[in-house]
C-alpha cells in the first residue's frame, strides 16, 4: 500500500482516546470499601433522607446519636464552605475551621478586616457564630512552603528524615511536616529539588505513607499518568502525560493532548476538588496542550506506572530522558483508566492523522499491541507512553493520542465499570517534538 493510502487508512481508523461523553464520579461499587452498607456492617446504612443512621462507635460527648451531631454540623458546614468560598484567591484567607461542640466557626485571616466582615455577615445575619481570629501568614504563602519541603532532607527531632507530607496550619502560624526515617524514605521523589521555607514548621518522624496517593488523587505535585477531570468528581476526563518546567517562565506543566481542551480550560486533579491547573500552550500538530499547574523551584519528572485508578498496586517511575522513537522498539503507556500496559511495539515511523474532525492533522507512531490484549480507552488520550531503563527509571517517548482497529469492551473504572470500547493498538505522539516548541522546557533533572 502507498503512503498516501496509509494515511488515509489511519484517518478513517483513528479515535480519540480523550473527554468523549462526561463520566460519572467513581462510586464504592467499583471498588471494595470498608464502609459499603451490608447485612455485616450496618453502620454504613443509609436513611431515606441520606444522613447516617448509624455509625461505628459512640458519637462524641454532648450528643445522643450521630444524627443528632450530623444536624448541629450541617449548618456550621454550609456556613463554612461559603465564607471559604467568598474569600476563594484572597490573600487575606488563612484557614477556617468549626466546632459542633461549642457551635461555632473561627476564620483566620491576614488583614484586610473590611474584605472578611464582609464575607462573615452573611453568615452570621443567618444566626451561625463566626469567630475571626487573626493569623500571621496567609493560606497561599503556607502552601508554597509546603510543596516546596516534601521531599526535602530534613532533620526533625535530631532525626535524619525525608518530608512526605507537609500542609499550613489551619490557624494560618505556620506548616506541619510529617517525614521518614531516612534510610527507608523512598526514592520516587527523592530528586525532586526543594526551596527552604521561612515559615515556622513543627514536625515528626512517621513511616511514608501507603496509598494516600494515587493516579485518581494526585497533589500537591501531579505526575504523569494522573487522571485529570474537567469538572469536579464528573465531566470529561484526559490522562496528564509527562510533568515538564520551563526555566524562563518558572512554571510548571502537565502534558495532555490538545484534543482534550481547548487554551482556557481548567482542570481537576482526579477525583479531588483540587485545581490542578489551566491549559496555557496547544499545539494541534503533535497532538500536545500544557497545563500550567504550579511556580516555584519544585519540580516532579515522575510518572505512574502499575494499575489503573481505584488499585492498589501504582508505582511512581522517575522520569530521567526523553528521545524519539524508532520502528521496532517496545514500549509502554500508562493510561489513568487502562494503567500501565506493555508489550507495544512501534510498527510505523511518524505519519499524519486526523485524531478529530476538528483538528489538523496530527504527526504519530503507530504502536501494536503484541500482547492481544487492549491497552487504552476514552479518558486515556493525553497519557504517557515510555521505555524503561535498567535501574527501573523512564524515558520519555510520546504521549497516547487515539486508539486504531476493531474495538472491544471492558470496562471503564471511571464510569462505575460500565462498558467501554478498548483499543489494542494506539497512535502515540513525539515528546521530543512536542518539547521543541518552547526553548529550554524540561522534562527530566
């Protein structure tokens, strides 16, 4: 067959692996819960209403039942989320939290008095007891200190540690920082670079934390692999694909295709009501849109690797090159819903395909599965695809594009396991060419 007749073939043949119809939020059906209702355990039952009726253990002193406390919280809760929400980019904003014992929320706040009054009275005109309290840092300036010491070597307690988790403070004084013993720390994220923070810090020495991380609940610093949402627990999903940096503008990026969304368009991480950034840069050609996530000297030239969202079994893999591909290598991608699948070899060098209608054409590799099994679906396009080194670290080779041939179903963990159509075989675009398109952008330490 011609070139011009490969070409065409993969037109015709090509579909896009990304936002598709909206998915549902992931429900505990799709994934064994200790908290599931069953005849065993009653305490997850549900009334008609929707609040517990039971729950294990005795509720705290000064209320009679779970319902009772669930009716006291309800109120203090609305009242919270929306003074939040009022002061939502504010630099006054330090933290905010309530009681249901003595009923009642406390607002930290950095100045601007006139600005936080304003956001309390509504509140309090509803008979809800707002207390502010005046905090020395504001909630932006603690977060920054805190992306910027996990996984810094610290001493905490005269102990030799590496931080794995660190947060502000709800009273806005400064950050708490929970690290590892050193010799056992892990080493996923060990060189990512960090900036010292000159904020107050208290901290303790705690093993690394299991599954508190995950494709589906990935922040404060993404990695590829990750699942992205438009909206937040719904909406169009993509896959991030490599995590990037550009020295000149000091920001960070995530990799995803352009097919995804459009510039402008925001993103949550996974299942989190967290944003995980807008995409600023789309380049239709390669198939490639950056979403600005984060300034700062922290980076994170990781990927997940392993199963899929909603598993146990994910691996981070440090990202150390990034190259093209050539006709007979074998490689892997690593979808947020499909997960980690080898066994992909490069059969055709970079041609042109219209991933959708409204795209131009876009220059891929065709990868075939030599597995017979499938390897992505809707919700993987924008994932990353990469070799593997010796020490078990990546390279960075493309990122998923579309699927091509006969789809068959599975089953679409985002969607509370509803069929879905697979694909053994995908278009995979060039990194390497992608990365071309701003001087300096980084993928690897």
């Amino acid at each position: 067959m011609s070139g011009a007749g490969l070409a065409t073939a993969a037109v015709v043949s090509a579909v896009s692996l990304g936002t598709g119809p909206a998915a549902s939020a992931h429900s505990a059906d799709s994934v064994p819960s200790a908290s599931k209702p069953s005849a065993s355990n009653p305490s997850a039952s549900k009334t008609a209403a929707g609040t517990t009726e039971t729950a294990t253990g005795k509720p705290p002193a000064g209320f009679s039942s779970w319902n009772e406390l669930a009716t006291a919280q309800e109120p203090l809760s609305r009242a919270a989320h929306a003074i939040e929400k009022t002061l939502d980019g504010s630099q006054a904003f330090s933290g905010i939290t309530l009681s249901v014992e003595t009923n009642s929320v406390t607002l930290y706040h950095k100045g601007d008095a006139g600005r936080v009054e304003a956001a309390v009275a509504p509140q309090r005109a509803k008979g809800v007891r707002v207390i502010l309290r005046a905090a020395p840092y504001n909630r932006a300036e603690l977060r920054e200190a805190s992306r910027a010491l996990v996984g810094k070597p610290l001493t905490i307690d005269g102990r030799p540690a590496t931080v794995h988790a660190a947060g502000p403070r709800s009273d806005g004084s400064g950050i708490l920082v929970q690290g590892a013993p050193r010799a056992t720390a892990g080493q996923a994220r060990s060189a990512l670079r960090a900036v010292t923070p000159d904020v107050p810090w208290s901290g303790t020495v705690t093993p690394a934390p299991t599954a508190l991380e995950s494709r589906e609940q990935d922040v404060p610093l993404p990695s590829g692999g990750s699942l992205l949402r438009r909206t937040y627990k719904g909406g169009p999903i993509c896959t991030a694909g490599f995590s990037v940096w550009s020295p000149q503008a000091n920001t960070d990026y995530l990799m995803t295709a352009a097919h995804c969304g459009e510039v402008g368009k925001q993103w949550y991480a996974g299942d989190l009501d967290v944003k995980a950034g807008t995409t600023e840069h789309r380049w239709e050609k390669n198939d490639t849109a950056l979403i600005a996530t984060h300034h700062g000297g922290q980076h994170n030239f990781t990927v997940w690797a392993g199963q899929p969202i909603y598993r146990q079994l994910q691996q981070l893999r440090e990202v150390k090159d990034a190259r093209h591909s050539v006709v007979g290598e074998y490689l892997c991608a690593s979808g947020s819903l499909s997960g980690e699948i080898c066994g992909l070899k490069v059969v055709e060098g970079k041609h042109f395909v219209r991933v959708t209608k409204d795209m131009d054409l876009v220059e891929v590799y065709l990868l075939k599965q030599t597995e017979k099994r499938t390897t992505a679906m809707k919700g993987d396009s924008g994932g990353p695809v990469f070799s593997y080194n010796v020490d078990g670290s990546v390279v960075a080779r493309g990122l998923i594009s579309a699927g091509t041939g006969t789809p068959t179903k599975c089953s679409n963990p985002a969607a509370n396991n509803s069929p879905a159509d697979c694909y053994q075989n995908i278009y995979m675009t060039d990194v390497v060419d992608a990365l071309s398109h701003i001087n300096g952008l980084q993928i690897h330490n």
